[in-house]
C-alpha cells in the first residue's frame, strides 16, 4: 500500500475489541501494534473489564458484545450501548476517524449504515475488498457481500466507488472498472448482468475507464483494477478464493512433508514459501471497506489475528487522512448530475 | 476414478477431432491414447483432409467445423455436416456410445440436446463438473455453466442428476448434496437461492440426501459430495479457481526460480511440485458431462492438450459402460412421480 509516512491523524481509530472470533485478545495486540509501530492513535472499544490489559490504550466503554452470528438488523437495533455501535457512534460523532471490527459483518455494516448514515446519492453501500494480483496492484472486488440481490444502476454506482478506492487506496490512477460475468462479450451472461452491462456502457466515468466484462479466472491478474458484480456472486466468488488457496496451501505443505528429502528442501525454501503464503493470505490486506457510508469503516475477517488487525488499522487511518469519503462524495454527487 | 478393467465397449467413443484450441493433432494423439493404452474403441469426426495422420483410427468424415467463438445455437442449425453435429448424431444413432469435444461450449451443448434430446423430464440440462478435493473424492459442481438464469425447481433436478453422476463416477454411494449460497443458514442468500433452499429441502432424495447450504470456501473440501448452484454462479466460480490455481502456482514458480539456493531446492521438490499441479489441474479430470440429454456428451476445456483428452475419452467410455443415461432417467422419473 502507499502507506509509510507516519500518520498525521489527530482523531483515533476506533477499534472493536470485542468482535472477531479471537477477541479481545488478538484485536488488542494488533491494535496497540498500529500505534506503537505506526504511530496511529487508537481507542479500543468495548467492556472495561475485558479490556484491562491494553498497554495504555484508552477505551471507550460499551457494556455490550454483538455475537457474531446474532441476527445483524435487530441486534443493532437492540444492542444500543454494544462495542460495534458505539464505534460507528464515535465517528459520526467526530470522535474517531474511523472504525475498525473483525465481529458480526452484517451488525458492522448495520452500525456503520444506522449510525453514520448514507452519503447523498448513495442507493446502496457495497462492501470493496483486495484480491490479490501476483506482481502487479490488488483488484478491488466489489459487492462483496452486503447486498445479496441489486439492480443493475446499484453496480454503476459500486464502479464509480470502487475506482475512487483503487485511487485513495492502491494509487491507481485512471482505474480500469470491469463488470464480472462469464464471457467476455456484452451479449454473454444473466439477464441480470447484460443489463448491468448496458448501464454501465453507459455511464460517465470521470478519472477511470470501464473496459467490459472480465471472467472469475482474471480476478487475481493485472488485467483489470475494479471488479463490480452483485454482492451474492462477489462473496461467493471471494470464498472460493479463499478456500482455494487454503486447499492448495494445505495440499503443498502436506506434499512436502511425505518425503524426508522434500521436507529438507522445504525448508530451504521457508522465505519463498513465507512470502507466498504473505501475498495470498487476506491478513496481509487488513479487510474490506464499506464504501458509501459517511465515515470510514473497515470489516476484517472473523478469523483475524493480530497482524490482520494492525494491517486494518493502518488502512483505516489511510483512508481517513485520505479523505476517501470526501472523494467518494464527489465522485456520487458528480456521477448523478449528469 | 474408478477406472481400472479394461473397457469393454462395443460403440466407439466419437472425438470431435476438430474442436479445442489445440485442433487436431493435440485431440487426435490423446483419442490415439485412449484407444492404445486403455482398449477404448475411438471414432475421430472431422475432415479426412485434416485427419491424415491417425494411427489407424477411424474417421467419421464431416466436412464444416464450428469456430470456438461461434453463435451456438444458428451454428448448430446451420452447419448440418460440421463435426459437432455429426458426432451428436452418431450417439442418437446407436453408431457411438458418448462423444466428446473440447470445441465451441454452447455448439457442443446445442448439438447434444438437438440431436440427442432432453431425457424424459428433464427441465434443463446441466454442466457437472468435478473440482479435486486433497485427500478426498472430488466434489461435483453443476450447473457450470449451461443454464446463466435458473428456476429454483431446475436446481432440486441438477441435485438429483448430480448425485447420480457422483455415484457412477467416483462411487460415492450416498452422495450428499449441497446449494451454493454465502452462509449454511437457510436464510442466507439472495431471494433465489432462498427459494431453491426451501425446494431443495422439500424434495425427496433417493440415493442421496440434502445437507443445505455450503459456501465457496468448502467446494474443494470433503465436506460435500455435489454442489448445485445457477450457471452464471456456478461459472463464476469456476473459473475463479481455475485463475486462483494458474495464479498461484505462477506465484509460486517465480518466488522459487529467486535464489539460487531455492531453485537448487525448488529442483528436488520436483515429484511433490508435479504431483500438486497434476491434483490440481483441470486436465487431469478431462472435462466435464452435461447432464440430461440422451446420451454421453463430455465437454473438454476449450485449452486441451492431448492427456485431457484421453481422461475425457476414458470418463466417456466409462460413463456410457455404467449406464449412466439409464440412471440419469431412472433417477428423474423418480422424482417427477412423487
């Protein structure tokens, strides 16, 4: 990422310390590791007699905890003084410059859409992620799962943001946007997809270009920056990316552990392996931003260590200083004037 | 596979020996293969002017090729001689047993079912795919590509038909069967895979039984047997893995040529290093079987080289030997009575 000058932020990241399947723990140590290392301000949030060891973070307090498969829309509505909503809370308020969880994924989007509200135009947030592309710059992947069903002028507006996150967030400068179906040609895929196909050989793209449909098998290649599909294709399709590389992670170290003349050489090869496994892991991209909302909120992975939590932290803080609401404000407000 | 005995087939396999990237000779020399190492009675259709170099093979002349990238269905119509065509009909003709192309998709799928006919009610057929799974029986996936728009009615049938396939196929006995979705509740999903939860759960599954949902992650897992899913979904899909492999072993293959120390090492790893290519390559399953029309139809990848043809021809030979279609018609009347 573009991120090595240290932070400038004056309002913290907030941080849910209690969401995330190895919480308060892991969210704690990658939390202070973002401040320490990257001099990123932080506060926890969650309950203060959790969070007693926390190496002089402060933490704003919340007395209650969103499980992470708790119905999302009535736990937020319900859980008024839990971690997840007074994070989201903090930053409307202008007390955080972002937030940051690894709980509940659809209570983070319901708290970050309830508390903080749309930006103008915005007809639905979408979830952007980073895949991913071996030698070159991430493609960012969006809906990746907040809305399961969209009508084709929702996958315009994905396009319009998620080029102004390939730009704030990877540096991209003019991003190539492309609609995900399974043919190249516009006359290829669902009903659904051609349409959304039209809208978007339609639409005005100021600062990126659309260059067409991509297939599922040029997601992690160089061969387009934005990616924009439906958030039930995008989250299935980011599944099987990821446990693709599970399985073929596992298949490899299994292989080279079955023979004594392959394991020695494994492990030679530790920092070629360790850097493979780097690159692919989503760890080391610290989650996906819910691009459409006033305020930055990144969603990491249920299953985030440590080091994916300092990488979300450090994304979060970027995109706060950034200004990537502010660009996306535009890019809305411009896209729907013409 | 299950593949051992001899074939002891009467009816030729018939070969498109003119579609695939690598037309003719790549399809010709895996046809040659299949007959010579395995004893599988082969057939090439195509020009007998393309077709001088057989090994002695047959050659069932047609005189048009259908281009890769031909419109399907007015291809199909129009070129009544074309080797696709021709091989259709030597199956509906009693003159083959299965036919096989790694040709034109839809050309091959539209002769199939123009020529063949859908089994007696069959709403749709289907693309079934097999997906490795380390250590276990790959996974079954359909459709993959044949339906992009789906009824949730069609997908409870691709259910029933790919539980008979996993069974003829890789002997799983009591296959269990699975839908596509982004969470295992039953409420997840979009408004479609909801419905086709509801029916998928109400049918009734001789032979096999219904687990509910799986996500991307679990498809090359030993967690299900066949994964049901729309087309345009399914595709997606697909191809997601096929990008995430090539992507990965590039990956892979550039971090260990590096260092002299790791090409040195990278060098003894050579049985491991491909054996995990081969685990994962879709060659080494040589194609996929659509699903519901009369006959046998393997599907190749478009990408051929001649040992995926031979595993396709293998797969056919196999497949027309278990009666598969019987099954297949079997399983459906079944269902349709209840």
């Amino acid at each position: 990422m573009r991120h090595n000058a240290p932070m400038s932020l004056s309002l913290p990241v907030a941080v849910d310390a209690m969401g995330g399947d190895f919480a308060p723990d892991e969210i704690v140590a990658g939390a202070l590791r973002a401040h320490e290392e990257h001099g990123i301000p932080v506060v926890l949030v969650g309950r203060p007699e959790d969070l007693t060891d926390t190496g002089g973070l402060e933490v704003l307090p919340a007395s209650q905890v969103i499980a992470m498969d708790a119905d999302p829309g009535s736990s937020v509505r319900k859980m008024k003084d839990s971690s997840l909503v007074r994070a989201a809370e903090a930053v409307r308020d202008g007390a955080a410059s972002a937030m940051v969880s690894a709980g509940n994924t659809g209570a983070t989007m319901a708290s970050a859409l309830l508390r903080m509200g749309r930006i103008k135009g915005v007809s639905r947030p979408a979830i952007a992620t980073l895949l991913p592309s071996p030698g070159g710059t991430p493609t960012v992947l969006l809906d990746a799962g907040a809305n399961s069903e969209c009508s084709p002028s929702w996958l315009v507006q994905f396009g319009q943001m998620g080029a102004v996150f390939s730009r704030d967030r990877l540096g991209v400068d003019v991003p190539r946007v492309a609609l995900l179906s399974i043919g190249e040609e516009p006359g290829k895929g669902s009903p659904f997809v051609k349409e959304a196909h039209a809208a978007m050989a339609e639409a005005s793209w100021t600062g990126a270009s659309f260059i067409g449909n991509v297939e599922g098998r040029d997601l992690l290649t160089d061969a387009v920056d934005v990616v924009v599909t439906d958030g039930f294709t995008g989250n299935v399709a980011l599944k099987t990316l990821e446990g693709a590389m599970k399985s073929l992670m596992a298949a490899l170290l299994t292989s080279l552990g079955e023979r004594p003349e392959a394991a020695a050489a494994a492990q030679m090869l530790g920092p070629e392996l360790d850097g493979l496994y780097r690159q692919f892991h989503p760890d080391t991209y610290g989650g996906a931003m819910l691009l459409g909302v006033r305020g930055v909120c990144m969603i990491s992975h249920g299953s985030s260590r440590s080091l994916a939590v300092e990488n979300a932290v450090r994304a979060a803080a970027e995109m706060a200083e950034a200004d990537v609401v502010g660009h996306l404000t535009e890019a809305v407000a411009d896209a729907n004037s013409d």
